[in-house]
C-alpha cells in the first residue's frame, strides 16, 4: 500500500497534462516495436528518476525519488548497496531527489587519490528549508565519512511542480543543469533568476568565464520544464526534451546563448515565442506526451536502422521514441516507437559501450 501511494504522488501531476489535452501522445509514423528491454536493477518501489554510469561504464549510481537514496549497482556483479543519501527530501508533486551525475574523473588519477575525485552530483528538492538544491558528495578515503559541498540553489515558489532538475556532465565536463519556471512563466526569460534555463556550472559550482551571458549561470533560457536531456556523441550538440501545457511538447536543440521562447506571455498554441530571437522546437507533440529522459544511439546495437538517432522516453504511454535526424545532425526527419514499456519511462541513458538504459517506477533496464 505504501508502494501505491508513492506511485500515485508522482503519476497525479504527470498524467494531468495528459488527461487535460485528452489522448497521451500523437501517433508515431511507426508503430512496430524494433526492441526489446531486460531487467538490470529490480528495486520494487524505488523510483530511480535519475541514475548515472561511472566514466567507464562499470557501475551505476541511481537515486530514490522520495526517500534520497544514493545507491551503487556493480553492473558485472549484480552487487546493489546504499552509497549515501541526500536530504531531507520533499517530494510532493513533482519534486523530489531528480537528478545525479558522477564526476568525469571518477576513474583518473593514482588509485590511492582517486577517491578525491570520486564526486556525486545531485539535484533534488530539500524539505527545510523547502529549496531545490545543486550538491555534490564525496566519501572519504576510509569510506566512513561523507563531505558534502552545495553548488547551487534555485528558489521555489508553493506551486509543487515545474523543478526540472536533470544534471549532466557535457563533452567540455561542465556540468548542466536543467531547471524548470516553477510554475511562474516570467522567471524563465530572467537572467538573473536560475529558473526555466539550463545553467552551465564549474565542477564546483562555479560560473565558467565563457558562459553565454555574461554575469550569468545561464547556458539558455526560456525553458518550462524538462525531464532529460543529452548530447550528441557525433558533434557535441545539447538537445533537450521539453513539456508544454496542453499543447507543444518539445525537442529542442540547445546552443549557447539560445531563447527557448517560454515566458510569462505563453500559451498555447506557440509557446516558444517570447523573448528575444525566440527559437522554434526541432520537434513537437500536440496533444502532450510527456517526454522524459533522452539519449542517442551510438553502437547502441539495435541495428542499423537506430543507429546515430535519438531516443526519448514517454511517461505518458511507456514508449521509447526513434526520432531519426537530417545528415548535417540538426534537425529531426522521422519518428517512430522502438519500444512500448508497461510503464512511465523516467530516465534514458547511454553507457560508454554504446548499450542505452533506461528506468521505470521499479527498476532499471537495458535496451536489446
């Protein structure tokens, strides 16, 4: 019963974009299932809305929604224990522990300091005060201790949804971090408010001296809310799934200094047209499917006709998108359903092998 009401806390304000617009999702161009999903990690329950692999593709660190768990699962071992944890944690509505990264130097350096390295970025929504939070954590070389250092803080207002809160290291190993409008449209277009942007951080937190706007954490801007984000293995590119109201939800394809058109003047239909030099979806749903997680296939090994596309995940119907793109990487030319999942799919990720994974409310999976 305790299971249930966790499910629920989180379906009620995903599904309501869904049921307001009617059916979830427009219908693919395909609809033949190409792939198939095994069970990697079986944790009934645990609402891994975010996990991560270690540079070498050895181990995943996933976090528990609701309870901040951090856990490490050793992928050739199967062996599944309790990392750390975060918190407190509030997760009503659509917050919670959303988002981890492990550092790109977790395997570098003399095995006697690399624990020094050996970072865990997380972004999740703490209880008291009630904030949402960039921190990252570190164990001690004994592994008795945890040091813990806060990056970031992004305000929030009492509307419970519209925290984003995706984290990802990019090819230049900054760290980027997706932050939704909570709920009040003008903070997205506001560059002195971390808000509907995604931000582009130093390892410690710090504002890189090349970031778009000067003065600014900001990467872009104009954003409403996402759930995943990834970047291209070919050329580097960020690209980005985006949910609308009852209408546009998004793939966008993110640059530096880039408006994503969302603010206080939005609604449906066009939503990315405020702001300064506005810049259109490359991809867009209406009625709203509820995009999530996002990453590419690179020698995925689904076979030929996946390879070099873009996969998305679908809350709203289970499913994993093909979203094919142009030869020049920049725009999307097809869609169709590789995989149709029993239920919501939260995170997708692609290991260093190329194999791409992705999480449901118990457990996690790898695509065959």
């Amino acid at each position: 019963m305790a299971g249930q009401s966790r499910r629920l806390r989180l379906a009620a304000p995903l599904l309501a974009v869904c049921v307001a617009a009617g059916p979830a999702g427009a219908p693919a161009s395909g609809t033949e299932e190409t792939a198939a999903a095994r069970l990697v990690v079986d944790c009934v329950d645990c609402w891994p809305a975010a996990f991560a692999f270690t540079p070498k593709g050895k181990q995943i660190f996933y976090l528990e929604r609701f309870t901040g768990e951090i856990h490490r699962y050793k992928i050739k071992s199967g062996a599944d224990t309790r990392w750390g944890s975060i918190g407190p944690v509030d997760a009503q509505g659509e917050r919670g522990a959303l988002g981890i990264a492990v550092d790109p130097r977790w395997d570098s350096g003399k095995k006697k300091s690399r624990w020094k390295r050996q970072w865990i970025y997380v972004f999740f929504t703490n209880g008291s005060p009630l904030e949402n939070r960039v921190e990252r954590l570190r164990k001690s070389r004994r592994g008795k201790g945890v040091k813990t250092q806060r990056l970031a803080t992004i305000s929030i207002t009492t509307a419970s949804n519209h925290n984003a809160g995706v984290i990802h290291f990019g090819p230049d190993r900054k760290l980027y971090v997706v932050t939704g409008d909570q709920a009040i449209p003008s903070r997205s277009q506001d560059l002195s408010d971390p808000a509907g942007k995604v931000l582009r951080l130093n390892r410690n937190g710090g504002r890189p001296g090349d970031n778009p706007f000067p003065g600014s954490s900001a990467f872009s801007r104009g954003h409403r809310n996402s759930f995943g984000f990834t970047f291209d293995p070919v050329t580097g590119a960020l690209w980005q799934t985006e949910n609308g109201p009852q209408c546009d939800d998004e793939v966008n394809l993110v640059v530096a200094g880039g408006n994503y058109g969302w603010g206080s003047g939005s609604s449906c239909p066009d939503t990315s047209t405020e702001g300064p030099s506005p810049r259109p979806p490359e991809h867009e749903w209406t009625p709203p499917i509820v995009p999530t997680g996002a990453a590419f296939c690179h020698g995925c090994g689904l076979g030929d006709p996946v390879e070099g596309d873009l996969l998305v995940g679908v809350y709203g119907s289970g499913e994993i998108l093909d979203l094919g793109l142009d030869g020049e990487r920049d725009d999307v030319t097809g869609e169709s359903v590789l995989y149709d999942h029993p239920s919501g799919v939260l995170a997708v990720e692609r290991r260093r092998n190329g194999q791409v994974f992705f999480s449901d409310d118990g457990g996690i999976y790898v695509l065959t």
